[in-house]
C-alpha cells in the first residue's frame, strides 16, 4: 500500500479541497495492516500485569527490530481490574 491515488474535491466557500476516498479494497488493506500490528495481553492477576508492564519496553524493541514499526498507542482497560481480587487476598492473608 504505498499510494492511495483516489481523490474527490469539494467545493467550500470558492476553496477546491481535496480528500482522499479509499476503495472497498484499500479499507481491507488498511484494517488487515492494522490488526496485524494489534498486540493484546491479557494477563490474569496484578502480578502477571506488573510483570508484562515491566517488561513492555523489551517487547517494544524486539517488535521496533523485528517488524520495522514503532508502537503508537498503549492502552490498559480497565487499569484497576484487580483491584478486588487483590483486596480479597490481603484479607485472606491477615485472616490466616
């Protein structure tokens, strides 16, 4: 996908714009390239997250040298999903 060529121009307050319109091919293309760089982690407890954060850089470089693109976006959703968990087994700790 190196170039997209298919324009359409508006016509706004005498100003000719021109905008990029993708085929039914090119949005396949780019949904197939972008999922393809999607990576999801789904650690199960706090400590599976703290160790995949902690080592989150090291992954990024090997992704950066082995697939010759740079990570964007990083989300965590939800950031406090083990929370309770967690309470749960302090609670269990002071009670044993």
């Amino acid at each position: 996908m190196d170039q997209l060529v298919v324009y359409h121009s508006t016509n706004t307050n005498n100003d000719v714009k021109l905008e990029w319109v993708p085929t039914e091919n090119e949005i396949k293309t780019i949904v197939r390239c972008s999922l393809n760089k999607l990576h999801i982690f789904e650690p199960p407890n706090s400590e599976s997250l703290y160790a995949t954060l902690l080592t989150l850089p090291e992954y990024i470089m090997g992704c950066i040298q082995k697939e010759g693109y740079e990570f964007i976006f990083l989300m965590i959703d939800p950031i406090n999903s083990f929370y309770w968990q967690d309470k749960v087994e302090e609670l269990d700790q002071m009670i044993n």
